[in-house]
C-alpha cells in the first residue's frame, strides 16, 4: 500500500506583477522529505486548522486550506497575509516565534486581533499530488498571493527547518536549475515557467496543471537531466517501488528498468515515446546498478523493443547469465559521456550485491546509488544474496570520497544531506557490530538469542531480515578475526526461503 494522502498546502508569494519574481526557501538537507530542495512556503494542514477568519467564500474546504496557508507562511516568513493588521512589527515577531513553538493558537489570535483573511487575494494555482514512491504523500494545493509593498519587505526565514528564503525571478530560478545548482520539484518548475511569462490570466494558466499519459506531474526531472520514473515491483518492505532512472537530454541511459509487470513497462514504453515526440529524447542504452530482481524485472523487454544494449558490471553480467544477455562491461571509473550535457561515472561498490554499480552525474553532482542506501532507512545486506558486510562498508567509504550532494537511491525520495547520511549508515552497520560482539562475548550461544540481543531496538516482523543481516556481520566478525567457533551459525541455509523464493534472488 502506498503511503495515506495527506491535505496540504502551498503559497507562492509573489510580486511585481508587471515583471513577476517570487519569494522561494530552502529546505534543510538534513530533513527527510525534500531536504535541500527549494519549494514555496507550506506545509500539512493541521487538525487545529480553521476554516474561520476567512471572509468572502462559503466554501468552506477551501477556506481551511487558506487558513492553513496563512499559517504556513507566517511562521516561515513573517509575512502575515491578513487584513486590518495593526500589530507592531515586535507584537508580530513575538507572535511568530510562539507559534513557531506550538505556544500560540492561531485561530485566537487572529480573532483578537480583529484580523481577517481576505479569501479574494489568494489564487487558485493548482492541485498536485507526490508520487506513490514517496514515503509521505501529500495532496496539495497551491495559492499565488501578490504581496503588498510591505509585505513583500517583510519575508525573512528564521533558520531550523530552513536554511534560505530570498527573491527570485523565475528565469533566474530555472537557469539554476537547469546548471544542477538547485532541487526543484515538478510544481516549482511549472510555477516558474508560468510566471516567466508574465502575470495574465496566471491563476488559470496554473490551475492547468501538466499531464503526462493523463497523470499529473508524472515527468520528475529533480535536476536537469536526470528524471525519475518509479515502478512497481515486488521489493522488499516497506518499498513497493524501485526507482528508474532516466538520464541525458537527448541519448537517454536508462538505468534499472524494473517492472516485471506488463503494464508498468507498457506504462514506460509510453512515457519514453511520449519524451521522444516533446522533446526529440530517444533510448539509447540500458545501464545497471546490480543482478537482484526487483532492479531487472523489465530489462529483456525494453532491450527487445529498443534494440539497445544492456551495460553493467562483469559480476553482474554473471549471475545474469542465462537470463538476461549483458552487452557490454562496464568498469570502476570508467566514463560514460551520455550526450551534451551528462557525463556519468560507474563507481564500483560491492557489498549489497557483488557486481553493484553506482552512476555519478558529474556535471551536477547526483549520485545515483542503487540499492547502496535507501530512501527508506535500511539496506539488506544478505549473505545468501551475495551480500557482503565488510565489502559494503568499504564500498560506503568509498562512496565519501567523491564530489556530490545528492543521493537518488533505488527506493524512495532523494536525500538532499548525502554524505551525512553515508557516515550515518556507516555508524549504523558499527554500532550494530558492537551490539552483536557483545552479545557473543555476554554467552548467547544460539543464532535465536543473539538475534533478541543485538536487535532489541528492530520491530519483531523485521527479524525474518534481522537474521540475514545478523548473518552477514558474524561473518565478517569472524573473518576480522574477532569471533571464532560460531561456524554453525555463519553457515546457517537461507533463513528466509519463503520471502527470497518468491523474490527468485
Ligand atoms: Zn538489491
């Protein structure tokens, strides 16, 4: 199941309608949805959420959702978007920092300071839904809102949450984006162009939003360059998607086509014809990250369709053999100039699996890395699975040493704090080593009491995967020469079969 929709919301301040710019923030890498991406003013619509205050329309949804909106905007901006506002700058500083810290109901103040929203300044611009891929989902609606002279003076974010706010025009904002300097969602790169083209008939013009094969939003195009086409698999949970990627302006590499469902990759036969007439992209090879098969599942038949041929590493065109024909090697470093613009390099990173490959954009710093971390929070690293403890934390030092910041993993959203969350895995995988040396050298004698040691703090219905995990550190504790006489325990047969049968690992 993918994850609940919940209602939210988004103002775009705006000014100058003669020559239109916006006010824009960036979000803190550190966070877990869209960290380091730039995005308008907003957030989820809270139960403390009125739809009071707000004169001039019945409907009275709609009149929560701008409620919330100017919450939202007022706590990240200081602009308070209301009418009849006699506050001194100081009451209203006071008032922000309070709510900002959950000490002030919104909907009391606004009544006792006699404020009002004027529901005819906001403007319809739009309903866009996040991708089921992502971990939080939300259904949100956009409002543009011209800003007063003194409104407009007033922006200024308070850094937490996030780390910039400034004004912008809107080809500035694409220039940026298109030179791999900012993280753009799909809405904030349809506001921007809209707005480039001026102020007329703007509400309309963004109510419009994009379809692609009648989805809205589906084209996911976080840096220029590379876009993002998730696919339903059978992964491990909680995923159900792995994440294609896309990359190139023209040549398209298309990296880890993994629907073994007949209508997920009719969905991307579509979807690259579709890029074909719009914007003249064709496929041009298929590159990837490793042999497990929620990564392969659509390969043969996109190869078949496309006559183009399959790329990967030399372990991975191995356990392959005999399913799917890999055309072509590809090596530690080697370059893979793509077309113009994109210039990936393979990065040799064993570990998770023996063969796997991560695919470093060098012109903007993406790291695409397979299933080398995920957007979801843990990686399996299994034994009976070509799986390799010691092999992978090497491969994840590794990873540190090149120049990027952003990670576009095979499961889940992008991590906009990239190296932070590499050493955090790396602490991870440490701390859970020392978790299961203490428990042997504590006595646990069976695979069964280590298991309730080590992972005390891992939910009871993870441990079917706790065990392979627990498997791949007692090797390489025992390989470090820091455990000895656990044979029967390293040599434990698939602890897992039911799961992995199904999975054909
Ligand atoms: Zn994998």
């Amino acid at each position: 199941m993918s994850a609940p929709l919940k209602l939210s919301v988004a103002v775009v301040p705006a000014r100058n309608p003669q020559n239109p710019d916006f006010f824009w923030v960036q979000r803190n890498p550190v966070l877990p949805f869209m960290g380091r991406f730039h995005a308008f003013p907003g957030g989820k619509v809270d139960e403390t959420d009125k739809n009071s205050c707000v004169f001039g329309s019945e409907n009275q949804a709609q009149n929560k959702l701008i409620f919330a909106g100017v919450r939202e905007v007022f706590e990240e901006t200081g602009v308070l978007l209301v009418e009849n506002n006699k506050l001194l700058e100081t009451e209203l500083q006071k008032a922000r920092l309070k709510l900002l810290e959950g000490e002030l109901d919104f909907e009391n103040f606004l009544l006792e300071n006699d404020l009002k929203i004027d529901f005819s300044r906001f403007l319809e611009a739009g309903k866009w839904v996040t991708p089921e891929f992502q971990p939080m989902r939300f259904e949100a609606s956009y409002f543009l809102v011209w800003l007063s002279e003194k409104e407009e003076k007033q922006c200024k974010i308070i850094t937490g949450e996030l780390v910039e706010g400034n004004w912008i025009k809107p080809n500035l904002a694409l220039e940026l984006w298109e030179k791999g300097e900012v993280l753009l969602s799909p809405p904030i790169i349809f506001v921007a162009k809209e707005l480039a083209k001026g102020s007329q008939n703007i509400s309309q013009r963004l109510k419009n939003t994009p379809k692609i094969l009648g989805m809205p939003g589906k084209r996911i195009e976080f840096r220029k360059g590379i876009q993002l086409f998730p696919q339903r698999t059978l992964t491990l949970p909680p995923a159900e998607h792995t994440n294609c990627y896309l990359v190139g302006t023209q040549k398209l590499s298309i990296i880890d086509p993994a629907s073994p469902f007949e209508e997920d990759q009719k969905f991307l036969f579509e979807y690259l014809e579709n890029l074909e007439k719009s914007s003249g992209m064709f496929p041009g090879q298929i590159l990837l990250t490793h042999h497990h098969p929620d990564h392969v599942g659509g390969v043969n038949v996109l190869k078949e369709r496309y006559k183009i041929p399959v790329l990967a590493h030399e372990e991975t065109a191995k356990l392959l053999q005999g399913e799917i024909e890999v055309d072509q090697t590809v090596r530690d470093g080697e370059i893979l100039k793509i077309d113009g613009f994109c210039e990936l390099e393979a990065v040799f990173t064993p570990g998770h699996a023996p063969g796997h490959l991560c695919f470093l954009e060098k012109n903007t710093g993406t790291f695409i890395v397979g299933d080398m971390i995920s957007g979801f929070g843990t990686i399996l690293i299994s034994a009976d699975h070509g799986g390799e403890m010691a092999l992978y934390l090497k491969s994840l030092e590794k990873m540190l040493t090149y120049d990027f910041d952003v990670l576009l993993p095979a499961h889940g959203g992008s991590i906009g704090d990239a190296k932070g969350k590499i050493k955090q895995y790396l602490e991870h995988r440490l701390m859970r080593e020392r978790k299961v040396l203490k428990a042997v050298q504590k006595g646990s004698k069976t695979f069964t009491e280590l298991l309730e040691i080590a992972y005390d703090d891992t939910p009871k219905n993870l441990w079917e995967f706790a065990k392979l995990s627990l498997k791949a550190h007692l090797i390489k504790l025992k390989n470090d020469g820091k455990i000895y006489g656990f044979d029967e325990l390293t040599q434990i047969r698939k602890t897992n079969e039911s799961i992995y049968s199904k999975l054909k690992f």
